[in-house]
C-alpha cells in the first residue's frame, strides 16, 4: 500500500510535534510505502534538517507555511472574474455562517457553499499554476468587504473595518497556500491509495485535494483538536476578526470530518471534542499514541526482593517528588510549590525536583517567577551554623547533572507528580508509568483515561489535596509498589508503540477495503487484468448519506383499501 503522509510542523523535521509519533509509526509499518507532504512552520526548523528516513519513505516533499514563495503567476481577465466568484463565495460562506460559541452548527447551505468555493479556488489554481498574487491582491479584499456588507451577514461581519479585513484576509492568504502546490498530479497526491493527515486545520488540505481530484481516501488523526485550539487564540483579536476566523476554521473543520473516511482521536478527550465539532460517531475510532518503552524498561523492572525488604532504609532516606513537563504557566507550578510546603511540613526532609525547559518567553518569566517563590517558601536550609544550607526545591533541565534522561529522573523519585489545570495527553504521565511509578495528578484534560486506577487524581488548583495525596503515598511504600506495578501493566497494555502500529495497520486496510478501485489493474505485461476491480459505484453527495428512516414509507403507513367497481 501507498500512503500519504500529511503533516504541518513535524515529521520529517527535527523535534516536530508529532514526528516522533510519526517515525515510529513510517518505522513500524516497513510493508508499506510512504510519500512525506509536510508543511513547515519557519526557518529555524527548516535549518535543523530532518529525522533519519527508512528505506519505506520513497518521497519526501515539503512546503513552508511560514512564507509564500511567488509564483510568477499574473491571471488574465478571465481567471480574475473566476477567482472574484469563487473567493467571494468563500467569503460570504464565512459572514452567513453560525455565530462561534453557540450552539448552532454549520448549515448545509453554507457548508457546500464553502466547499465549493474551495474546490473551485483549488481548480482555478491547479489550472493557471497558483494564486499566490490573486490572494494578496486588494480584489481578494474588495471581495470580502462585498461579503460582509451584503444583506443576512452576520453582525459582528458587518462591523468589520478596514484592519479588521486586512487582518482576515492575510490569515485568508496563509491559510490556502496549499492550493497553490503542485502536488496534485498523478503520480503525485493522485499516486497515493491513502492519505493520512496526522492532524487537523492546513494539513488536511492537500488530503481533502487530492479527494476532490482523484478519489483519494482521508484518514485523519487529531491527538490535539485543532477548531479548540483556534477558539483559545487570538484574545486580543477585535469581534470581528475573531468571528470570521472561527467561522473559517468551523468550516474547514466540518468539511475535513465529512470528507474523511475515518477520523482518529487519541484519547477520549480529543473525541468528545471532535463530536462537538460535528464528527460522525461512525466514522470514529480511538487509537492512544504510542510511546517507547525501551528506554524506561530498566528502570520499571529494577524492582529486587530486598526493595521491599528494605522499607526502613527507604524511609530513612528522603523522599523526593519529581515533576518533568515544558514550564508554562497551564502547568501551575505555583500550585505545586504551595502544596510542596504543606508537604514539607508534613514530611520533613522531603525535595522536589522540577525538570524541563521554559517554554518561550513567557516560560521563562514563568521559570523565574517560580524560582523567587521557591526561594521565598523555603529559606535555604543547613545542618550547623557553619555549613552551606540548600534549598529543598532544585530547578533543572535534562541533560545535565542528575537529569541525563527522563528515565534516570524517575530512578531517583518517590512519586510524580503533575499538577497541571491544562493537559492534552500528558506523555510525561504515561513515562512515569512505564518506569512503575506511583503517580499524583490533577484531574485535566485526558489524565483519568490514562491513569485509571492506578495513581491518585485530585482537582486541579488545590494544593491542599495535592499535598495530601502526595503524603498518603510518601507513608505507605506498599501502596507506592502496588499502584506503580499496576501502571507499568497498564502502559505497557495500552500506550506502546506495537498497539499503536497494529491499530493503524487495520485502519488502513479497513480504509481502502471500503474505497472502489480508482485505477486499473494491470497484469505481467501491462494489459488490464479482468474482473480485478468490484463492480462497485461511488456518487458523492450528501444524498448518499443514511435517511431518517430505517425503512420506505410505504411500508409503514396504512395502504388504503382497494376498491373494484362491480359491473
């Protein structure tokens, strides 16, 4: 099998997100062939290069998101009125559509509305070679100035102002640079028998394309649902930009989950969302990312005789808490630091470690905010009046000393701890698990479907019971052995890569199984090979889709009595 893989910022590139779910997903699946269609996200991840590619990667090709190469192309008068109808079509699809936040979803009017307007662009493109110039031109704002002007757009698109239709219209023109791409030739996208996005928002463009073009079956998985991520960005945006972004994306999304065959949260959170969004149950199927387990094995099974044995040693050494993420504020470290006190003075001689790099700048604010809280919660403490005290809370990074791996962080603590008020899958969480740790987290995102029965889960913002948790399990060292045993088996059944491999495998035959022949099979020598394709037909619309009624009227309703005319 041939398959397309559709990323936006990951894989190929060096410490993508995603590319490593991605690289062992292309390494576990060396039966089949991949062609790599990635999206980059800026010069610096261009400039790291790539992951080294096994021989099933026949193609990689890449396009950068972060700036639009010109093309050259310069439309003639005819291309021009093609292109003002379809944008302008695009564009009153946004200002007709739901209101964000309510309740009410995409019609279907304005849905085939935008998905015309979309193929019709993506035509338009693939037949004068791009429209780089065509979507930075003042007709693309004129147009969108038209669409929210006209009678029954929404309020808030009617209140747009000139900024507001520069600032749209920019993120318009970034957006839809992927129909500008000459991917979508036959032996290109057309090539393929599936494509595989490997997440929502632009990376599902050229998936959805080459389905337009050639029949291409979409698969798509969201680890992270990307219509939420948009609905939390852009606070400072005005009403107006904000609305018709949202509507922007509200739309893309509905038309990805109705095109794709099957749609692939990995865990429970990420679906209930996407069914908020308008996914069909049918097509859902939860596969949980896969992790390697190779480099926590030693640590997971170091569990000798004399480790339980030797609960008094333990307790004579201190305890130390361990904490291992990206520092951000959703992480509230703050938090953790209050209950660490309360810890403390429960359980004198306790440390904690907090491990992991700044994210941005506004993590570093954050990293140094939490040091003077540290220092200020807990004076450097010493043994004698003429000795060097040390503060209970150390702050580090891995690599260096003490935090060579993630794996040797845990070797060293008691318990781990998250304490985060927003978590999408928490992979620090599943590491832990796999090095046979007991755990205490807060009660986000996808954290109880991970966990299970196998750690302590409290609320998150609570230090206080934070802090308890953590001291039920510092003062019972069996309890600490049974919940981390339990985890190791739980991480190990549901989070390995060799699960998540398989899972793909089956969805990928199950995918094209379902998919009518597109091309001809040909034999030995080249000639079709006879009755090869089903005899099948595919009518897309959304006719095709299942009635409101399991069975004909007239099978339900009261014929009416036949009458014959005596003579």
């Amino acid at each position: 099998m041939r398959i397309g893989l559709l990323t936006e910022g990951g894989y190929p590139y060096v410490g993508g997100e995603g590319g490593v779910w991605c690289d062992r997903l292309v390494r576990g699946l060396d039966r089949h062939e991949f062609d790599v269609y990635a999206f980059s996200t800026g010069q610096a991840q261009e400039d790291a290069g790539w992951l080294p590619l096994p021989p099933q990667v026949a193609r990689v090709r890449t396009a950068p998101l972060w700036a639009a190469e010109e093309d050259g192309v310069v439309h003639g008068r005819r291309a021009r009125r093609r292109f003002t109808e379809h944008y302008g079509e695009l564009a009153a699809a946004l200002c007709h559509a739901a209101e964000p936040g309510t309740a009410e979803k995409p019609g279907t009017a304005e849905a085939d509305r935008f998905t015309n307007a979309l193929h019709g662009l993506a035509e338009l493109a693939r037949d004068e070679g791009g429209l780089v110039a065509a979507l930075r031109s003042e007709q693309a704002v004129r147009a969108l100035e038209r669409a929210c002007r006209a009678p029954g757009a929404r309020r808030t698109a009617r209140e747009a102002r000139v900024p507001d239709l520069l600032t749209v219209a920019d993120h318009l023109e970034r957006a839809l640079r992927p129909l500008s791409l000459d991917w979508y030739e036959e032996d290109g996208l057309g090539a393929v028998d599936l494509c595989h996005a490997a997440s929502g928002g632009i990376a599902v463009l050229p998936g959805l394309l080459a389905r337009h073009f050639f029949g291409v079956p979409l698969l798509v998985t969201e680890y992270g649902v990307r219509l939420r991520t948009h609905y939390l960005t852009r606070p400072d945006a005005s009403p107006a930009v904000r609305s018709l972004l949202a509507a922007f994306h509200g739309l893309l999304t509905a038309e990805t989950y109705r095109a794709a065959s099957y749609l692939v949260p990995g865990n429970a959170h990420a679906r209930r969302w996407q069914e908020r969004c308008g996914a069909d149950r049918a097509k859902l199927r939860t596969i949980h990312p896969g992790l390697d387990a190779t480099p926590f094995t030693r640590v997971g099974e170091d569990r000798p005789e004399g480790r339980e044995k030797g609960a008094e040693r333990e307790h004579a050494g201190p305890h130390t808490l361990v904490w291992i993420g990206r520092v951000e504020p959703a992480k509230d470290l703050v938090s953790l630091l209050h209950a660490f006190a309360e810890v403390r003075a429960a359980e004198p001689g306790t440390r904690l470690r907090i491990v992991g790099r700044p994210s941005g700048p506004e993590g570093e604010a954050y990293l140094g905010h939490c040091r003077a809280l540290a220092a200020q919660l807990f004076p450097d403490e010493a043994d004698g009046p003429h000795a060097v005290g040390r503060n209970p809370v150390t702050f580090e990074e891995l690599g260096g000393p003490g935090a060579e791996t993630t794996a040797d962080v845990h070797a060293g603590g008691t318990v781990t701890v998250l304490s985060s008020v927003v978590e999408g899958f928490p992979v620090g969480l599943i590491e832990a698990m796999f090095c046979g740790r007991a755990t205490v987290s807060t009660d986000v995102g996808a954290v109880v479907e991970v966990i299970g029965g196998t750690g302590l889960v409290v609320p998150p913002r609570n230090p206080r019971a934070l802090a308890e948790a953590c001291v039920s399990l510092l003062r019972d060292p069996e309890r600490r052995a049974r919940l981390g045993a339990a985890a190791r088996a739980r991480a190990l059944e549901l989070f390995s890569v060799e699960q998540n491999v398989v899972a793909f495998h089956a969805l990928y035959l199950e995918t094209v199984a379902r998919t009518p022949v597109r091309r001809p099979v040909l034999d030995g020598a080249g000639d079709p090979q006879p009755f090869a394709a089903p005899a099948e037909a595919h009518v897309p619309g959304h006719w095709t889709g299942p009635t409101s009624r399991a069975v004909p009227t007239w099978a339900v309703e009261t014929p009416e009595p036949v009458t014959e005319t005596v003579r």
